[in-house]
C-alpha cells in the first residue's frame, strides 16, 4: 500500500511556501520519495523521531537547513503539521510543541 503525504491546513501550506525555493524542492522530492518507496524504507538522514509521535523530515539547501514536522495517521498518511528554517543545532522546543498542537486536530 502506498503512502500519501498531507498537509494538515492552509497555515502548514504557508510554512512550507514560505522555505527557500531550493527547500521547497526538497520537501516536494523527500514527499515523492515516501509516496513511492514508503516512509518505512526512507530513514535517516532524511527523517528522524523527535518526541513521542512527531517526527521530522530534513530539508537542506543553499540557505540552510529546515524541518517539516509530521506525525503518521491511520490509512497510511504522512501529516505535516509544521515547516520552519531552522536556526539552531537542536530543533527548538517551541517549535515542537506548535507541531504536537496541531498534531491533536489529525482524525
């Protein structure tokens, strides 16, 4: 079965506009790439557990480094519920706790 890849709203949709056009393109290929090989195959360094259910995909570029914060749902959905250009070596509680916030709307 394949995986699909989502975007919980409009505000996640602007997060991600929002990246580097050079991370954007990650995003959409690392996205391509758990649709068609599976998120179970793809691992590190592309993504990475951060706490509990919230994972994160890695995204680089020219400009620097960003997240996608996602948690998986059932029928085999990838649901982004943040994307941020990440300034510091470790992602930034805050940011992790806007993402598990979010991550309570997922049906």
């Amino acid at each position: 079965m394949i995986w699909r890849v989502e975007i919980l709203n409009e505000a996640v949709a602007s997060e991600i506009s929002a990246l580097p056009e050079d991370m954007q393109a990650r995003f959409l290929r690392l996205s391509e790439r758990i649709r068609l090989i599976g998120l179970e195959i793809v691992g590190q360094p592309y993504v990475r557990h951060l706490d509990g259910k919230l994972w994160e995909m890695r995204l680089t570029g020219r400009d620097g480094i960003a997240r996608a914060l996602y948690v998986t749902a059932i029928g085999r959905r990838v649901v982004v519920v943040r994307a941020f250009v990440k300034k510091t070596e470790k992602t930034p509680r805050s940011e992790i706790e806007i993402a598990l916030r979010r991550a309570k709307e997922i049906a």
